[in-house]
C-alpha cells in the first residue's frame, strides 16, 4: 500500500495505472475510518483493479461554526485499516495544495444542495462537490462509492456527475449500523453514554415510520410528528429537520404513492447526526 | 473526418483513442468559423495525434437580451473548413443533450468573472467555465487551445483548469487580425459597411495606447480616457468599458509598472465587439 500526498503525484500516478488498461475504484473519506467505509472498500475492491481511499478534512464543507477543527483525525490507525482492506492507494492531500492561494472555483449543484442539510449547512454541498470534483480530476476513477447515509450529498453528486458528463460510476451504499441500530459515524465518537442512548431514537423512529406506512397512514406531516415525538421523548436531544420526501427529487411530498425518503437531523449534546431510510407501503420496507 | 453528435458516443470515442495511446487536441468553438478558429486547429494539430473540434452555440452563455438566436451557424461551410484544417472529429452535440430536463450544475471561477464583460454580462462566464468543463470530461483531450480575443474567457478558463485540478494542457493562440486590423470575430458578419469602417478604431486604440505607454504615459486612467477619445470620434460606436488592468488578476491598477491589459469592448451599430492587448513600456510593445 502506497501513501500518495503530492496532488501532482496522485494524478501521475492515476494517469499511469489507466494507461495500463486497469480501473480504478474511489472511496472518499474525510478519515477516522470505521465499519461504514470499510463496507465501501470492500465494495470498489471487488469492482475494480486498484483501489484509492483519499482521506481529507475538507474545509471547504465546514461553516465558521462546525467542527472543521475538532473533527477526528488519526492517520496512523487509518492506515491500519485500509492496509487490512486492501487498499492500493491511500490518498491523504494536504489543504493548501487542495485550495491554495487565489483558489476560487466552486461547483453548484442548485437544486439538491438546498432543503435538509442544505438548509442548515450553507455552503455546505457547494464545498461537497467541489472537492468530490477536484479529487475525481486527481485520482481518475472509473467507478466511486459512496455511503447512503449521506443521502443528499449522494443525490448532489449522483447529479453533479450526470450534469458535468464525468465518465464515472457512482455506487452508493447502503447505511451500516451498530447492532443497536445507530448509524455509522464518525461523529458518534463524540458522544458520552447517555447521549449515546437518546441517539438510538434515530433509527427507531425510521422503523416507526415505515411500520406507520405499512399500516395505511400516507400524509408526511402526521409520520413526521410521530418521528419527532419519538426523537423528542429522549434526553438531550434537539430536531434540526424530519422530512419525508421524493427520493429523487428532494422535494416536498404532499402524499406517499409507493415509497419516500424520510430524512432527519438532530442535534445529541452538542453533536450532530443524521439518517434516513427509504420507507414504501410495501410490508418488508425498504 | 467523423462528425458525432451523440455524446456518449463522443466520450467513448475519447476514451478509446487515449487508451491506444494517442493524445487528443481540444478547440471548442461555436462555430461559423474563420481564420481565427483555424489557427487555433492548427495549433492543436501540431500538437496531438487527434484533433477534436466541438461546434456548439452554448444557450448557458448568453443573455436573455443577447444574440444567442441570431448567433451566425453554418455546419456545412464550417465542416468544410474543418476537413481542410486536418480536424479529426467534429463534435456538435445538440442543446438539449448537453441541458437536459433537470439540468442544475453550475461552475463559478469567482473573482475573474467579474470586471469587464463580466460586469455587463451576467452569468456568462458561468456559463462559459460550465460548458467548457462538461466538453473537457466528453472530449478528455489533453490539450485545448483558445483565442486571446477573449482574454478573460481564457484567464477564466485557465483558473478554473487550475482550481479544479483539470488534467489538461491549456494553449492560449494570440489574436488573428483582418489585414486592417479589426479582430476576427463571427460577430464581424453582423457589420454593415460603415460600421465596419467605425470598428477599426478598437485596434487603432490599442496601437495608440502602446504608443502613450511607450513615449511614457503610466496613469491608467490617461490612456484609457485617449482611448476612450478615439474610439467615441466614430460614427455609430458606444464604449460599454475600456479598462487598463493586471494581465493575471485582471483587477484595477493604479500604475503601469511594465506591463498591463488594455481590454474593451463597444457597440458598433448594434454589434457587440470586444478587443484587447498586452500593453508594455518596452519598445515593440507585446
């Protein structure tokens, strides 16, 4: 396994390897690796030849008041991990050759970067796609995987690569989640015990949701109340957004057809989560 | 010479042609082409094994009140120019493949887009970094070639090449000038007699501005003024900017160190023209 931080060096490098006739799969992390990304390694080791994880704190995704700084880093222990997954590549750029002095070109993806977290993050999905651009143009991948917990940042890219024409597969992958049925994260290393046990309300009130719409209920505000209900009765918890919407579209739902995206963020303490679940009138979920 | 349409079958094409080992020359135009465009193709064909040529007028970069529907095209006469010139492949998709229904994304070089025809055309060079990103990941040259007639397209385009960590050699071709001086431009055919007669101040303007830089004039705002003089003597010419600027930045200068852009661009009749030139306070000028 090869640890690339040279930008230049990275895109030589991908040049190199699709010169030879191989393909290149892409997963990339901002880092502090857990069983969610591994589940992505695996997914791009099998569907290509060489396989780079970039792992980079992206500033450009954070506003003034998240936690750019305290994110958690720890490239030793990542290394680890990504040697056992069989990495080929890992590709860790350092920021200021990312955005060094003058930079100021940004990509907006107009429609989908607003609602949910668009809403609460400014900024946030314009800095998404700009680097998820700059770091495809360095690394080259035929294919890329991506997590659907982010859903929307999912949606925003799936968008990006159809609208710009990048000739890239985006594969997105399902949500992994502790037994207890909280979602992956990075993040949830910042919680204590306590906030740990009121975060379990995330997930439980996706299954609520899709057992209220396999019992006939159709109306998005009434399974959205029942969420923050559920969200609500824990300790230590504060509702950014509960939203059911088009999966595709993001958009409002006035009534559920067949299926929906019920996505929601909360702030834990001081930290902040996300999820979603596809949820379909059909018993068995998504 | 092959003309495709289609851009998955362009973008196959691309990959095809740099997976056997050729390299791939870009001159994307909005056709109706002349002596200019075909220097550009000849640069490009000395450059690369394949030389591509794109034909698209490019709705994005026009204005609502602009002449995006009276923009001259002529595919026949400008296929025939292109075999002549050695083009390999003509790429001229239609519009609704390249803005399909949906269609959100958006580049934005920032500072440069702003100042000079930025300042009096809204959106445009969004529109221009937008299209010519999406013709870069069809096409996959490695390198492209531009007018410096449109200085700061090509600084707007070099940024963003930078910024976004674009794989591709950009060549900057210098203006090519009718034997009286007026820079060719498709736009020139909207010009009636006189007001082609009227047009040949912008060249006379710059020539003179070289002069004042020579014969020691530093003050920006003196030889922009002289210029503005010049210019404004003819029959039916409205100055929209004449602006002495940083050839890199392209902001404002206080003083003529060595070197400077003279940039304008006036209304001839109701033809928009737009000329430039690196002035300098050596002799011989550029």
């Amino acid at each position: 396994m090869e640890i690339i931080n040279d930008i230049h060096q990275m895109q030589k490098k991908a040049e190199a390897v699709r010169n030879s006739g191989k393909t290149i799969a892409f997963v990339p992390t901002m880092g502090y690796l857990h069983a969610g990304h591994l589940a992505l390694m695996r997914a791009g080791r099998q569907r290509a030849d060489v396989l780079v994880v970039s792992i980079f704190v992206n500033p450009a995704q954070f506003g003034p008041k998240e936690d750019f700084g305290s994110y958690p880093r720890d490239l030793d222990r990542d290394s680890a991990l990504c040697r056992e997954a069989g990495v080929d590549i890992i590709f860790h750029p350092a920021a200021e050759d990312i955005y060094p002095r003058g930079y100021q070109t940004y990509i907006e993806v107009e429609k989908l970067s607003h609602g949910l977290c668009g809403d609460f993050r400014p900024g946030h999905f314009r800095g998404v796609a700009t680097v998820v651009a700059k770091l495809f143009h360095l690394v080259k991948p035929h294919l890329a995987v991506f997590g659907q917990k982010d859903y929307q940042q999912l949606a925003v890219i799936r968008r990006m690569v159809a609208d710009l024409n990048l000739d890239i597969e985006i594969v997105g992958y399902p949500t992994v989640r502790e037994t207890d049925g909280l979602a992956m994260s990075s993040r949830n290393t910042y919680l204590n015990a306590a906030e740990r046990q009121s975060a379990l309300a995330l997930s439980r009130s996706l299954e609520q949701a899709q057992q209220m719409l396999q019992e006939g209920e159709r109306a998005p505000g009434r399974i959205e109340q029942a969420v923050r209900e559920t969200i609500s009765r824990e300790p230590a918890t504060e509702i950014e957004y509960v939203r059911v919407c088009h999966p595709d579209s993001l958009s409002e739902l006035k009534w559920v057809e067949n299926s929906a995206l019920l996505a929601l963020a909360v702030r834990v303490g001081k930290t902040r989560l996300i999820d979603n679940r596809i949820i379909t009138t059909k018993p068995g979920g998504e």
